[in-house]
C-alpha cells in the first residue's frame, strides 16, 4: 500500500462497512486500494457523499464524453500539481481512447491540432477555473456555448470544480501516484 507523505495510512483505523466494501472494489478495479480513498474515508460522511458525486459525474449517461472528461481531469490535475491525480486520470484517459499524443500536447492544447474546437473550449474553461489568476470571461463562455448546450456546460462546471476540489486536496497532503500510468511521470514546467 502507497503512503500519502502527509498524513500516513492508518492500517489499524476502524473504517466503516461501506468504505471496506469499497476498498474491495478498488483492489479488484485497480490491484491496490486507493490513498486518497483511505484519507477521505477517515470522514466517513464526507466520503460517503463524495462517493456518490464522482459516480454521478462519471456515469455513462454523461453528456460529456469519457474522452474529454479524462482530458480535463489531468488538465486540472497538471495545474493543480497533483501527481496522484495524473496518474490514475492518464492510464482512465488511455482507456478511454486519449492518445499518448494527446496527453504530451495537452499543456499546449489551444496550439495543436490533436485537439478539436469542442475539446480546446472545454479545455480553455478548465484552465479559467481551475487558474487562480483567471477567470471565465464572457468571450469564452460564448466560445463553450457555441460548442454544449446549457445542461453540459453545468455539467462541465461540476466536473472540473470536483477535480479542482479532489486534486488541491491530494496536492496539498502530497498523495504519491500509484503507478497507473507511466506517462504520468511527466512534470508541469
């Protein structure tokens, strides 16, 4: 088992039936239970209902496809320095049918022509929200709504603030990643 270099994994902590139970999803999912689910799960309601958040934004019937979800996931995740993040988002992203092409240019994305104009203005609003130093002005939520109608660009919204929410939490207690993806070793410059 990995160990946040934080907060350290408490082996012997009593956690609730429905966090083992989800632990065994994760090692039959993943090989291996997951940090940041072990330190969320050491409040157990918060992680009960964050839980239920990630499984509806990442449900099949999404209107954002799994693709571009797992794009601006590692988007913020980059910003947001959190390697654990990178990691488990890439090798998701892989399966998804990002490219590794995709994953190199992605801090670049707005130049290179792996990216479509629907990909570019979602990835441009990541950007705007997750950056400290931005903020979405009206000429790019013209650029996002002449690509998604209103119910995707909530849609959208709640999925790049969970992964702000969930990557400032793992970068701020320096969860390590798990070895998911080794394009992941790749640093933000």
């Amino acid at each position: 088992m990995t160990q946040s270099s934080r907060i350290a994994s408490d082996s012997a902590h009593r956690f609730p039936w429905y966090a083992r139970l989800f632990f065994a999803n994760q090692r039959r999912r993943y090989g291996q239970e997951l940090e940041p689910a072990r330190l969320w799960a050491r409040t157990p309601r918060v992680f009960a209902a964050l839980s239920l958040l990630y499984a509806a934004l990442d449900r099949k019937r999404s209107p954002i496809e799994p693709a571009l979800r797992s794009l601006l996931t590692v988007r913020v995740s980059q910003i947001n320095w959190c390697a654990f993040c990178v990691d488990i988002n890439s090798a998701t992203g892989m399966k998804r049918g990002v490219s590794e092409e995709q994953f190199a240019a992605l801090e670049r994305f707005e130049d290179s022509p792996l990216f479509d104009e629907q990909q570019k203005a979602a990835l441009a609003y990541a950007e705007a929200m997750t950056r400290s130093d931005a903020r979405v002005s009206d000429e790019l939520m013209r650029r996002l709504k002449a690509r998604f109608d209103d119910d995707s660009v909530i849609e959208l919204t709640a999925i790049i603030a969970f992964q702000n929410m969930s990557s400032k939490f793992n970068a701020a207690l320096d969860v390590a990643p798990q070895g998911f993806c080794r394009l992941s070793q790749r640093e933000e410059p």
